[in-house]
C-alpha cells in the first residue's frame, strides 16, 4: 500500500530552502541541503519543484509581492482629500512604518534580493523595485504640490530619485544593522527621523512645522503601544527623543518657503 503524501511537505520545503538560501545564499545552496532540512527526499524535492531556481523564484515572489502592494498603497496617499497636516503625516507615517516593518520581519530574503539573491540571475530584482519606488514617490510629489503640501518650485524627477535613494539607503543600513546584531531597533523613532528630514527639504513651511511636532509623538504612540511604555509627552520644540541612528545625516534644517494657497477641486 501506498505511503500518503505530506500535505505539507510543499511548505516545508518552502521554510527549508528560506533558511538555506538565506544561510548560504541562492548559487551555494544545493537541492539535497534543503531536503535534508525539510527531512525530505531530493525525490520528494521534484516532485514539488523543478530545481532550486524555481523555489528561490517563489519565495523571492512572495516577499516582492507584498513589499510591492504596499508600495502602491502610498500612491494613492492623496486619493484620499488630506484633512490637515496632521492627517497627512500620521497617514505618511503609517504607510512608511508598514513598509519598513514588512522589510524588517523578512529582512533575510531582503538582504538576498538587495544582492541579488546571491546570483547574477536575479540581480535586476532590486533595480525594477528601485525604479517602481522612484515612479511612486514621483507621483506622490506632484499630487502633494498640486494640493499645496509640497514646495512648488520642486524638480519633481531629481527630487524623487533622491528621496527613493534615501529610502532604499535606509533600508540597508536598517538589515545590515539586524542581521549583524541580531537584535531589534526603535524603528519608528528612526523613520519618523528619516520622514521629518524629507519634509524638511520638499515640504511647506507650514507641513515642516507641523513634521516636527506630529512625527516624534507619533513614533512615541508606536513605541509606546509595542512595549507597553507609557507615552511621553513631546518637548515644546517637538524634538525628538535620543536614540542610535541607522546611518542617517544629522536633521536638515527647516524649509523657509511658504506654501501656495490650496485650491483643490
């Protein structure tokens, strides 16, 4: 009589070839390593997938494809009408935070699309996601003038190539960091950091003012709701409190520029 099959033998495979690929990386990593580790068969291997290649692809599949509809979810941040500043910025911050969490709880598989997967056959991986980040924020600039939150003078293309280059900075240094250490970091009091800065540069004068009291009280909240901490109130000059940084410049100063008057249909 027949043995049954493992109904989950797929996603064993599937946890052993995460493990192995990201242990050793996608060109040293052989079939029978990841068997071995599922306790699987190379016969059981094939009968699931044709080579490593095409588990790697689906694995690399999952984590891009969910980085990439979040991403989509911040193009539409002026879909909705913006009540205020505030609303803005809490809705910005939101967006990014998820984003940044989904990166740190997968931040094995990100380090190997940041490289490659470890392989000259997927090395374009992270160019088409950097240039798909650049379109958005290119989009998310012009919507943000046209509703008089963003500077109007703004070279929107140059400006968007530097800001997704910022992010994309951000995020490695944010996996490095991890996967030296092996430890946690105060996220959203970095980000909230990192945000403040790029309103700093593209930003009304009067959305930079609002950034630097509406972002340190919301990565305060965040904290705070994670470790159960109580909430501090923030400084009168809405400063931050201290934490290490992740490779981030020291704080832009503040744009001076005043904001058009909003007219939006």
């Amino acid at each position: 009589m027949a043995r049954p099959s493992d109904p989950n033998a797929r996603q064993r495979l599937l946890d052993a070839a995460r493990h192995e690929f990201v242990s050793r990386g996608l060109d040293r990593t052989r079939v029978e390593d990841i068997a071995r580790r599922a306790e699987l068969s190379k016969g059981a291997f094939y009968l699931h997938f044709e080579s490593k290649e095409q588990i790697f692809d689906e694995l690399v599949f999952e984590v891009a494809s969910g980085l990439e509809q979040m991403l989509d979810q911040t193009g539409h941040c002026f879909s909705v009408p913006v009540e205020s500043p505030e609303h803005l910025l809490r809705r910005c911050f939101t967006q990014d935070l998820g984003i940044f969490e989904f990166i740190r709880d997968n931040r094995g598989m990100m380090a190997l699309m940041l490289e490659g997967g470890g392989s000259g056959r997927h090395r374009h991986l992270i160019e088409s996601f950097a240039a798909r980040t650049e379109r958005v924020v290119s989009a998310g600039l012009r919507a943000g003038m046209a509703a008089g939150y963003y500077r109007d003078d703004l070279e929107v293309d140059s400006a968007a190539a530097f800001i997704a280059g910022g992010y994309d900075r951000f995020a490695r240094n944010l996996i490095k960091m991890l996967l030296a250490e092996g430890a946690e970091c105060d996220l959203a009091s970095h980000l909230a950091k990192v945000i403040r800065q790029v309103i700093a540069g593209v930003g009304s004068s009067t959305l930079a003012a609002a950034a630097r009291c509406v972002l340190p009280g919301l990565a305060q909240q965040t904290k705070s709701a994670t470790t159960g901490a109580p909430i501090e109130a923030p400084t009168a000059s809405g400063s931050e409190p201290s934490a290490t940084t992740i490779s981030v410049s020291s704080e832009s100063r503040d744009s001076t520029i005043h904001p058009r008057p909003t007219s939006q249909a």
